[in-house]
C-alpha cells in the first residue's frame, strides 16, 4: 500500500492553499482576522505633550531661580483647550490627560505639594525638564506604520486601530466551510442513541476548532447512501469553498466518501498518510472550471474522533494560516518525560500531557485507548509528533508538539 509520509502531505495541502479575497469588517468584530493593510499613524503618539500626573505644571526657568511658591492661575484639565501660563512665576494646575500648558515644561505631582491661600509650594530640591510629562510623538511620529499587513489582530491592535481611528479595517476573507459527517450509527446530540448508535461529536469538535480560527463552518450529517451522499456533496462544492468530511474514508462497504469525490471530480491527491491516529486521510481539490481561479478544497478525515481531531490541528490549521497570509510554521517543541516505544513504522501522534519545570515543556504520555478513545483528549493536552523512522523515544529527547489547549 502506498502511503504518502507526513511531511509529503503536508507539503501538498500546503502548497494547495489559496487566498479568499479581502473584506471590510468593523475594527470591533476583527478579532482574530487577519489584517489585509498597513495600519498607519494619523497623527503622532501622543498627539500632544501630556500631561502624565496630577498636579500643577511650571516654568523650569523659574523653579531653577530658586522660586519655591507658585501663585495659581488656573486649571488646565483634560479635554480642554491649551491654556497659556500668563506669568512665567506662576503655575497651572494640570490634570492626568490634559494638554501641557503654554510655557511650561515641568509637572509636579500633588503629593510633592502644599496649597494653600491658592499658592502652591513645592518640597523639592531639583526638577527634571519634561518630568512627568508625556511628549508629543515620543511613542510614535505620525505615518508611522503600527500594525503590519498580515497581523493576526489581537486585543492589541483593537486598542491600535480605535486610537488611529479605523473604524473600518480590512481583512483576509475567511473561507466558506461546510462540516459533513456521515454515518447511520450517529444520532443528535439531544436524542438517546439506540444500542447500535452513537451520539455525533465529530463534527462538534471540528465546529469548535474552526471557531478557534475565527471560522464559522456550517454542518450537516448524510447517511450511508451513496446516492444521497452525491447529490448533497455536489451542491456542497458549488457554495463551499472547502469542504471537511469526517468519516467513511476507510476500506469499509459503507465508506463512499473516495469514490463519491472521485465521480464529483474532485482531484484526489493523496488518499492515506504515513501516520497513526488519522491514516485514511483523503484530500483533493476541484478546480472550478466557469471561475478557473477559484478552486474547492476538500479535507476528508478519517471517522475516527481522535484522528479527526489530530488531522485538522495538524493539516487544516496551517492550511488556513497559510491561505490567509499568517506565518504557519509551527515551532513549537516539548521534551518527553519518559522513554516511550512505538513499533509501526508510522509517525505517531502521541497525546500527552504537558507540564513546565525550570522554563522547559515536558510531554508525559497519555497514550488512550486508541483513535476512537476521545475521552481521552480530556486528559492530554497536545500531540507529540514522534517521527517513523524509529521505534525507541528516549526521556529527554525533543520532539514538536501541537497544543490544543
Ligand atoms: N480494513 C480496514 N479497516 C479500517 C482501516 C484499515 O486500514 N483497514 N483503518 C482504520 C482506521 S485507522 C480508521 S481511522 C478508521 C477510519 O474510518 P472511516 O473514516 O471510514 O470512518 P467510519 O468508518 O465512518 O467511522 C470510523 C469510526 O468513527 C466513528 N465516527 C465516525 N464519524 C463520527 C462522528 N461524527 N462522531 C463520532 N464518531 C464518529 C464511527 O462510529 C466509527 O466507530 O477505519 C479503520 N478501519
Ligand atoms: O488512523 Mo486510525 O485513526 O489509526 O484509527
Ligand atoms: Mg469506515
């Protein structure tokens, strides 16, 4: 049997990415896009020599003349227009947030004070020009670019992007996904299942996944009926861009998924992976001839829970981060806690949980009861990717790792 390694598949799904366009969303639901421009600047950071503490605001010149009291003119709060300190002896009091008033160049705080009879005195032996002032364009000069095309956006660049003024952001459009599970044992999460059922979790899991990326997939669940499984799949490939099955990839009578894409002319281009769990893999993709651009991907996951679920972390995931611009490189590792056996000549995604001693990520095994074991997933918390070129893992060896949690 041929079996196309990990690495191949990879590089083909990878090497299949496509981009989905750009959209404009409100800057408030961009959480977790990516973004499709550079984000500049309107105006320097701060706009204005800010004031940074409560207090009042001074001429250094006159506190430098040994001057210690200072009559108060006035008031200068924030979000109000600047006020000019018409006596150079004089002082402002200022407010966190306010402009710096005209003529001055030093803040003092509250604290370091004594007012009375509308005098301020100040229990100081030196002060600093532009202490506890904030100025103008010290963060940031106005053109400056702050976030780079291509930023996952994060709570970070919200705040970025509400500052700059862009209400409206452009963004990598997601792709249209539709979810199918098949199967005539699965049954409704709210119904009891007969003694031949199961409950339907796949596709679950696989909802929750993509909502991980910002994806909202939509479902649906087709029975063993070859000719069903058709029609519905057919009408799935003209309004999806991609399309994940999970089930009935394998040898079984009922496992039409392969040949169903195959009359639906779906490019198959890779059916099994040199791994374990989620060996049966199919992917394939169609070109869509009246728009030759656009193109329909199809990821069809072996049934079993906890193949589905390695599969889509492992290969639907870069998949995406790849069509949307992101860096999909992942490089994260962990060390095995303990020696570890596994003889099939296969890459082994192995659960294990993780845990942190001295600034290091251990993975401790927590190897389940197989690809149909999802209770398992509970205990673990990431998959350790243990190449196939060997059958003994030695404690302390590293190993790349995807996280779930
Ligand atoms: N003769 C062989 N049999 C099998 C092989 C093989 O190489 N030769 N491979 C095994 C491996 S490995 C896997 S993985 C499974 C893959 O099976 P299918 O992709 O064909 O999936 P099904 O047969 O439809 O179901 C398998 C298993 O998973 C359960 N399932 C399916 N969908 C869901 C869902 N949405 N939620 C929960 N559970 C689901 C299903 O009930 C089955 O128990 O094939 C092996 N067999
Ligand atoms: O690929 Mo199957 O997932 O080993 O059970
Ligand atoms: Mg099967």
């Amino acid at each position: 049997m041929n079996l196309t390694t990990v690495k191949n598949a990879l590089e083909t799904i990878l090497n299949s990415s496509q981009e989905f366009g750009i959209e404009e969303v409100d800057f408030i639901k961009s959480l977790g896009r990516v973004l499709k421009e550079d984000v500049i600047a309107d105006c320097d950071l701060p706009p204005f020599n800010r004031v940074s503490m409560d207090g009042i605001a001074i001429a250094e010149a006159a506190f430098n003349s040994g001057q210690r009291t200072f009559k108060i003119e006035g008031v200068q709060a924030a979000g109000s227009p600047q006020l000019t300190l018409k006596n150079n002896n004089n002082c402002l009091e200022a407010m966190t947030g306010a402009m710096l008033p005209d003529g001055c160049d030093v803040v003092i705080q509250y604290e370091l004070l004594t007012i009375e009879h509308g005098e301020a005195t100040v229990n100081l032996e030196t002060v600093r020009n532009f202490q506890n002032i904030h100025k103008k364009g010290l963060d940031r000069s106005k053109g400056a670019v702050l976030i780079k095309k291509n930023t996952l956006i994060s709570s970070a660049e919200i705040g970025v992007l509400a500052t700059v003024g862009k209400s409206k952001v452009k963004v990598a459009k997601q792709p249209k996904v539709m979810i199918v599970s098949t199967g005539n044992e699965l049954v409704e999460v709210d119904q009891i299942p007969e003694k031949h059922q199961i409950r339907r979790s796949n596709v679950y899991t696989l909802v929750s996944l993509l909502e991980r990326l910002h994806i909202k997939a939509e479902t649906a669940h087709i029975l063993d009926d070859k000719q069903v499984l058709e029609t519905k799949i057919e009408a799935f490939l003209n309004e999806y861009d991609v399309l994940i099955f999970s089930g009935a990839v394998s040898k079984g009578k009922f496992d039409f998924i392969p040949e169903v894409l195959d009359d639906l002319g779906v490019e198959k281009l890779f059916h099994k992976v040199q791994q374990r769990p989620g060996k049966p893999f199919w992917f394939g993709k169609k070109i869509c001839a009246e728009r030759s651009r656009s193109s329909k991907t199809v990821f069809a996951f072996p049934g079993n829970p906890v193949s589905t679920f390695v599969n889509c972390l492992k290969y639907f995931y870069p998949w995406y981060q790849k069509s949307v611009g992101l860096n999909f490189e992942n490089t994260q590792q962990a060390i095995l806690s303990e020696d570890f056996y596994f003889k099939p000549n296969l890459t082994y995604f192995l659960q294990v949980k993780l845990s942190q001693h001295e600034g290091k990520i251990y993975a401790t095994p927590s190897a389940g009861k197989g690809s149909g074991d999802l209770a398992n997933l509970v205990d673990a918390d990431a998959f350790l990717e243990l190449p196939d070129d060997r059958t003994d893992f030695a404690k302390g060896e590293v190993f790349p790792v995807i996280l779930y949690r």
